[in-house]
C-alpha cells in the first residue's frame, strides 16, 4: 500500500527510518527496563501525532488532551482493574468482587458504569468511542458558535482542569488521586513479566505506525487541505461553501482519538492510571512535544516526544532541579527561534544538503517548500 | 440540602459563606485585573501570571522578616512598605519579560501561550531554588488578626475586611488610570487601532511595555494581599491561573467592569455551594457551569461591541 503517491521520497525515507529505529534498532539495543520507557514516550506520541492534525494542520491548539488521554487510559484501567479484583482475589474486602478503592470508600455494589467494562471488546469500543464522543460534544458546541483561537485553548485548559478535580474528588469511583493501580492481567496473561512488556512494544509501534499511516492518509485527502486552508484563511474558505465547523470538529475528533489510544497503550505499558497525567501541566507538555517536534511534521511529532521525554528522564534523573528550567526554555526557545520545531530545522538546514547530494529535487518544489515554510512562521489565529 | 437547617442559621449561613466568597472575590479581582489588562487590552495570554503575583507574596514575605528583625517598631506597617515593594518587583520583571519575550509574539497569540507557559516554569524552579519548596507564610500584625462580631451567629474576620478594601481601593485606582488618564486612553487607542495609534504620534511599543509591566505589577499587589489570607509556595500561582483565566474570559475580555462581576457571581457561586457539598464538586460545578455558559455566549457576559 506504500507507493510513491502515498509518500513522497524524502517522507518514505523518514517513514522507512523511524519504523527501522522503533522496530529494530531500539529493541536490539536497549534492555527491557529501557525500552519500557521507550514505550512510555511513544503513547505520548500518539497525542502529539493528534495535535498534528488539530494544532499544526487545522490550527486548533487544544491544551486539553490529558483528558481524552486520561479517559482511554482510564478505560483499559478499569477493565484491567475488574479483572485483577476477582472474588477469589478480593476474599478479604468486605465485598469481594469489587476493586479494592471501593471497598475502601464504603461502595458495596459495582456502579453502573463500570459494569461494561467486564467485556474486553466493550472496552476497545469505549476507549475508542467515550474520548471521541465528549470531542465531538466540546467541538461541535465550541465550533458552531466559531469559538477560537485563544478562547478555545483557555476553555479546553479549564476542561482538563474540572477532569482532573472530579476523578481526585470522587475516590469510590475512580480510585482518586492514587489513580487506578495493582493491574496485572489482560485477559488472563500477565503483563508485568519482561516478556510482555517486550510483545507489547510491539504492538504499540505497530498501532503507532497504523496511526502514523491514518494521519498521512488525512494529511493527502481533500480533508486535510482544507484544514491547511482553514487554518490560513478561515473566512475563505467559509465563504467558499465549505462548514468550517464540521472540519474542525473532526480534526479535534481525530486528536482525541489518537490521545485515547495512546491513553490506553499507556495503561498497559505501566500497569497503572493516575489523574496525573490528565491535568493541565501534562496537557500542555504534550502540547510542547509537538512544538519540538515540529507541529507540521507527523514523523516530527515522534521524534520530539521521544527527544524531549528522553531529556526529562535523563534530567530528572541526575538533575532533578534543572529539569523545570530545561523544559521552560525549551518553550520559549521553541516559540522564539524555531517555531517549526526539529523537522523545520531538518528541512531548511540537513536535508537541503542532502538534496544538494543527491540533486533530484526540482527547483519547482523547491519553490513550494519555501512559500509553505515562510507561511508556517504565522499560522493565521 | 436545606432541611436541616433552620431560616436563621440558613441566614447566617449564607452571610458567612457570602463574606467567605467576597475573600475569595478580592483574590479574584486582584489577580483578574491584571490579567484583563494583559489579555484584554494587549491579547497577550500570560500564563506565568500566577508566577507574577507570587514574586509579590514572597517580597511580601521578604519585607515582613526584614521589618520583624530590623525595625520591629514599625511592624505594623509594614504591609504597605511591601505593597509598593511587590508591585515594582513584579512590574519591573513584567516589564523586562515583555523586552524579552512578549514584544516579539504579537503576532501569535497562541504562542504567547506556550512561551509565557515555559516563563511560569523557570519562575517556579527558581522559586523553589531560592526560597525552597516549603510554603513560606507572614505574620500578620497585631490590628490585623482576631475577626468582627456583627451579630450572634455572625462573625468575619479583619485580614479579610482589610483584603476587601485593598481590592476596592485598587480597582478605583486602575479603573481611573485606564478610563481618565492620558496613559489609559493611549492604552485604549493602541488596543483598538495600533498603525492608526502609533501614526498620531503614540509610541506604541512603549505603551505596550508599560501596559504590561502594569498588569503585572497589580499581580504582585494581589500576591502581596494574598500573604494575608494564605501560606505561599513556589507552585501557589498555579492553582489560580485557570480560574483567574475564565473569570476574565467570563466578564467578557475587554471590559474590567466585566472582570469584576464575573469575579463576584463565580467566587459567591463557589464558597455558598461549598458548604452544602464538598469543596471539588462545588469546584467543578462552578466550572462546568462558567464553561456550559461561555460555550452558549462566547464574547463573555460583557462584550465590548467594535466594529473589527
């Protein structure tokens, strides 16, 4: 299905590098404790390959997707978590059967809600539906009425803000600010040994790449030239007869989407959900892993989650009190100096060398590339 | 909910929750001033706005300590020393931010919001760094502590009556600078019309630096008031920057008078609900409430009408 009107040359050649670092480089050379949090970064990916298509492409900066990260992670947490609580292994509790933060809180019977959340199949169909369900709801009552901009940001920020006190504040029901803990099985098969942690990297760059592979189909469709088009020049393409609401609610749509999945890729790779990684401060990091990135790059995106978490970890773990100051500058470098991000600085300072080397581009295209950059440097509110 | 209560203790109830909100007003207002004149006036989304009002409580702080070991004689009056301190402080940093920073994003307002964000975090671990992780809290003096007895069942406390007239006094005096002076009608001009402004001769980029250095002076002012109610950390600013956000966004975001009653309606919504339920519902309603309305009236509840 890759030909050469998929991908262009130098986008086959970042697609065929980043499935050969993932999928072979990173595995045959990191050991399980390192390619576990390789694989921590990489559902981070997700979310920023979202904000790609919202942010970069249809110029909808959203600072609330912790919350659909959370809610994905949240309901693979709480199917792993009524597996881990059999009755046989809650004997103790006062009710068996129910996770243990239930019983804790003086909650005797499962709620309603959870109760779905039995069925593995029920689960993939919420963790992919429940995020693009209530996007769809902000989108559609935020775009109809061509809420913006700042506005926009300011009111998902406030979104993720009420996510985070309302899982905190109700503890019977969601395990609160200790968030969801102690899973230990998918289906019967354990997934703390080395051995699953290791097949389930796998399948997360696989899913990855099926995203990865979506986003780029989105990027080629008429769809996605018009959210380009959209974010340069909203009222044009409004007055051209195109319901600029309903691109944007799905570009927001899309993000969520990917957020969930990421959301729950990331449940399975650390065993646990907190509402810490819902609120505002990891909403807006997963905004800057794309800015690093490059907001208009989807291989960008992977690379600047992988670069910045890389940092953090290594930071944090020999200087913690550097860490905050490393990250704020990065934003404010980012902002200031390189608003496309790594790929902005590949495409104007190493791959026009490369091309030089390899002398096939057209000056045509070259041209193009130009006129897109200088327009990036401003994406129109 | 109200059963159990009889008509008199509802009453007494709700003028106790009711001074309790207008505490939580005056922090409002204080710290929605500021950002109004930032956010509304220059379009300008400052989230290391918290960051601003904490450097004010920590002079504050500052200033209490220097007063208690060096001019004990004066310590009752040292609240206005370090009032005018946190205000250069935190005015002159907004000042050198906008230099910096800010000047150069004009342009992009959604990346004012991602730098000023990385701003608020070198802040905080420099906070951190200098002061360290511990919440610092000053010692009030004497007038100041021990509260009014209005009647019976009624009672408020001083810090809070003065911290009300703090806020009034301030908003008179913004809103006389903003509406009457010279100063403020420049502001206004720029706002509405920057080529135009600076062709009749307004030095646009001065009044905006000052703009700026206003706004986040009157932050430090509202850290400052906030020594007198609350402890401060490096991370305090945090916790108030989206309310204070949506009470601007709220009130509509160009008009200040706007900025105030949204501050009133969502701070006596807040503290009068927190007594009949917990203190992260009565939070969350008030939120999701402010957000429902804004999704249905976008411009805010006071919306400037110009023609763009």
């Amino acid at each position: 299905m890759i030909n050469s009107r998929f991908f262009n040359r130098s986008e086959l050649l970042g697609f065929l590098s980043l499935l050969l670092l993932l999928a072979v480089i990173l595995p045959l050379f990191l050991d399980v404790f390192r390619l576990n949090l390789v694989a921590k970064y990489l559902t981070y990916a997700f979310v920023a390959l979202g904000l790609v298509m919202c942010w970069g492409y249809g110029g909808i900066l959203s600072l609330g997707q912790g919350v659909f990260f959370g809610l994905g992670g949240y309901c693979m947490a709480m199917f792993l978590k009524l597996e881990a609580s059999s009755v046989a292994n809650t004997k103790i509790q006062s009710t068996p059967g129910i996770p243990d933060f239930m019983d804790w809180n003086q909650i005797t019977a499962l709620p309603m809600f959870w109760k779905p959340f039995h069925s593995l199949t029920l689960t993939i169909i919420a963790i992919l539906v429940v995020p693009t369900l209530l996007a769809f709801i902000i989108g559609a009552a935020m775009f109809k009425r061509r809420v913006g901009g700042v506005y926009f940001a300011i009111i998902t920020q406030a979104i993720a803000a009420i996510a985070t006190i309302l899982i905190i504040g109700q503890q019977g029901y969601t395990g609160g600010i200790n968030g969801m803990t102690d899973l230990r099985t998918l289906n019967g098969w354990d997934i703390r040994t080395d051995h699953a942690k290791v097949i389930l990297y796998f399948f997360e760059v696989f899913v990855l790449f099926a995203c990865i592979i979506t986003a780029q189909f989105i990027r080629l469709t008429k769809l996605g030239r018009i959210l380009v088009a959209m974010r340069e020049q909203e009222d044009r393409v409004r007055f051209s007869g195109y319901s600029v609401a309903n691109f944007k609610i799905f570009a927001f749509c899309a993000a969520a989407m990917f957020a969930a999945i990421g959301g729950a890729m990331f449940t399975l790779q650390i065993g646990f959900m907190s509402p810490s990684f819902v609120g505002i401060v990891p909403s807006i990091e997963m905004v800057i892993y794309t800015a690093v990135g490059g907001r208009m790059s989807i291989f960008g995106a992977v690379y600047g989650t992988l670069l910045v978490n890389y940092a953090k970890t290594m930071l944090s773990e020999s200087f913690p009190e550097l860490w905050l100051f490393g990250l704020g500058g990065l934003f404010i470098a980012v902002v200031l100096f390189f608003p496309n991000g790594l790929s902005g600085i590949w495409r104007d300072h190493v791959a026009r060398h490369i091309d030089r080397l390899i002398a096939m581009r057209s000056s045509k295209s070259k041209k193009a590339w130009a006129i897109k950059s200088a327009a990036d440097g401003a994406p129109a509110e | 909910m109200f059963g159990d209560y009889s008509i008199g203790d509802l009453g007494a109830i709700f003028a106790m929750q009711g001074f309790a909100g207008l505490i939580l007003f005056s922090v409002y207002v204080l710290m929605a001033l500021g950002l109004a004149i930032i956010f509304g006036q220059m379009g300008v989304i400052n989230m290391a706005h918290g960051e601003f009002m904490i450097l004010g409580a920590y002079v504050t702080w500052l200033t209490s300590s220097f007063f208690q070991s060096h001019l004990p004689s004066l310590f009752s009056g040292y609240f206005f020393v370090a009032m005018i301190l946190a205000f250069i402080a935190s005015g002159a940093l907004g000042m050198l931010v906008e230099w910096g920073l800010i000047r150069h994003l004009y342009k992009r307002p959604l990346d004012t919001l991602l730098a000023t964000w990385g701003l608020s975090l070198i802040l905080q671990q420099a906070y951190r760094s200098v002061f360290g992780a511990r919440e610092v809290g000053v010692e009030l003096p004497q007038w100041m502590m021990g509260s009014k007895q209005v009647t019976d069942t009624i009672e408020v406390p001083i810090n809070g009556i003065f911290v009300m007239v703090l806020t009034l006094g301030i908003t008179m005096v913004v809103a006389y600078i903003m509406y009457k002076s010279r100063w403020g009608r420049q502001v206004r001009a720029v706002v509405q019309n920057r080529v135009m402004a600076g062709a009749v001769g307004i030095n646009t980029e001065k009044v905006d630096r000052y703009t700026f250095g206003l706004g986040c002076g009157i932050a430090g002012i509202a850290g400052s008031a906030f020594t007198m109610i609350g402890s401060t950390g490096p991370t305090s600013g945090q916790l108030y920057i989206v309310d204070t956000f949506l009470v601007v966004v709220f009130g509509g975001a160009a008009s200040l008078f706007g900025t105030i009653a949204s501050a009133f309606t969502i701070s006596q919504a807040q503290s009068t609900m927190e007594f009949f339920m917990s203190g992260s519902m009565a939070k969350v309603l008030t939120l999701l409430t402010i957000v429902a309305i804004l999704m249905i009236r976008p411009q805010g509840l006071f919306a400037l009408k110009v023609r763009k």
